[in-house]
C-alpha cells in the first residue's frame, strides 16, 4: 500500500485489526527489520488484537522521496501527516534506531495519542561525536561458519552484529541485507547532513512526563548508539521497563531474540491491562 504526501510515495503495510500500532525502522533499511523481530511476537500473542503500520520511510525500501525531504525535520513532517490521515487518534509506537529518534518526534508532537512506547536500540543523540559508547566490544563469532561466507556478505554482516553466527546470519538476511541494499544512497547521504531536528526533541518530552507502559531495549556491546545516553532520559518516562542486554550491539532484537520477545510480550501486557 502507498500513502502520497506531496511528493513523496510511502509504502506501508497495514497487517491485522484491532488498536493501532504504528512501527518504525532505523536509517538504511526498511520495514522488514521491524517486521522481522515484532511479527513473531505478535503471533505468540493472542490476549489482544493489533492493527500493526509498518513505514519504509522516504527513500529507504519501497518509497520514494525528494531530495527536499532528506531530513530528520521533513521526515517527521511526512510521518505526521500519514498518523493523521492514515493511523488516526491513540495508536501505541514502537522505533528502531533512527526510528526511536523519529518516534519521540512523533511522541513530542502527539503525546496524548500516544497510548505506549517501545524503542529499540534507538539513536539518542543525533551527533555520531556526542554518543556515550561502550569502551571495548566484545564479539562472539563461529569462525567456521564465517569463513563459508564470501568476504562482502563476510564484512557486512561482521560489522553489524556481536553474536555473528549462522542464526544471526539467517536473521541478517531476512531483516537487513535486502533492505539495505534498496536503500537509495544519495538520499541517505543528504540526510545524514540533516539527520538532527532543528529543535530538542527530549526537551519537550522531558516537559511531558509520558506516564503510559513504555519500553527500552539496548545492546550492552551496541557501538553505535550506545545505552548510557537512553539511560539519562529514564526520569522523563516514569512508566518505562529499560533493558541492557549482554552479547547484543545495535541489533539486540536479533542477537537476543529470546529476552526481547519476553520483554516486547510483556510491554503488550502492561498496554493491556495497566494503561490508563
């Protein structure tokens, strides 16, 4: 399915009915990350129906966008108009990545639709040179099966996962490799350049206090964005389970699969039955 804001063609896929969940992905890939690691728990998961709303956002998957649109400000732009005309008034939201950053945009903007929030290995700060890193990474690897791959697919998959195997391979696959690969780099590229809003987006929500089930899952080995950043934004989510997972980097929802799904099914839960 498309949804058409001025010039830009975003392609959604909107599974199942029930409460509106809208679901985001991280920069350079597009929805299947999302649906990759949310689709199985929701199957496991029969207490209550979800309408679930997976974006490729502007120049990533299947959509496509103007070089105009290349920014963090013109993407939340699109995302909140496609919330209001296609997702509609009190919808949970769940962000991956860039999609965390993009989904506390959302959140700043909407936050008395907002009925719950789950980020996962979500960008903090905006500035690569600002982020709190772990020190040292370790990495798990099954040698043997790394050197069955030829070097390209070898490196790639390398340099995204701690736990590099062939489980986290077949994952890697699923979720990451094709969507990466239809990503359109010159859009990437320019907004890399304007990837931070033009205003504070923890600040407004810090004025908030969002008090609805929330959930934060973070890689201990994640060197990408890190976990202490996420940590110093627990005050303004009260009602928020946080998760530091070991043996996972900026993919814990893969490499660690089995805590997640226990940590997604139970954000479902709190949604369910201790909202308000």
């Amino acid at each position: 399915m498309f949804y058409t804001y001025g010039d830009v063609r975003l392609h959604y896929e909107d599974i199942g009915t029930g409460d509106p969940m809208l679901l985001i992905h991280g920069m350079g890939c597009d929805m299947r990350i999302m649906t990759d690691c949310m689709e199985p728990v929701f199957r496991k998961h029969e207490t209550h129906a979800y309408r679930r709303l997976y974006l490729d956002l502007p120049g990533m998957g299947s959509s496509t966008a103007p070089l105009a649109f290349a920014s963090s400000d013109r993407i939340l732009e699109t995302i909140a108009a496609f919330v209001d005309e296609v997702v509609g008034d009190r919808f949970a939201l769940v962000g991956e990545s860039y999609g965390g950053y993009l989904a506390r945009g959302v959140l700043s903007r909407r936050p008395s639709d907002v009925t719950g929030l789950m980020l996962i290995c979500p960008v903090v700060n905006a500035s690569h040179s600002m982020r709190n890193l772990p020190d040292e990474v370790m990495h798990f690897t099954d040698d043997d099966y790394l050197r069955s791959l030829d070097a390209k697919d070898r490196s790639r998959f390398t340099d995204s996962f701690v736990i590099a195997d062939k489980r986290t391979h077949d994952r890697y696959i699923t979720a990451l490799r094709d969507g990466m690969d239809a990503a359109d780099p010159t859009f990437l590229h320019v907004l890399s350049l304007s990837y931070a809003y033009s205003f504070d987006v923890d600040a407004r929500i810090a004025q908030l206090r969002f008090d609805r089930p929330s959930l934060f899952v973070t890689g201990r080995q994640d060197d990408v964005v890190g976990y202490r950043d996420l940590m110093q934004l627990l005050s303004s989510y009260p009602r928020a389970t946080f998760a530091v997972l070991d043996a996972a980097g900026h993919n814990a929802q893969i490499e660690r699969s089995d805590p997640f799904d226990t940590l997604a099914e139970d954000w479902l839960d709190r949604l369910e039955h201790y909202a308000h």
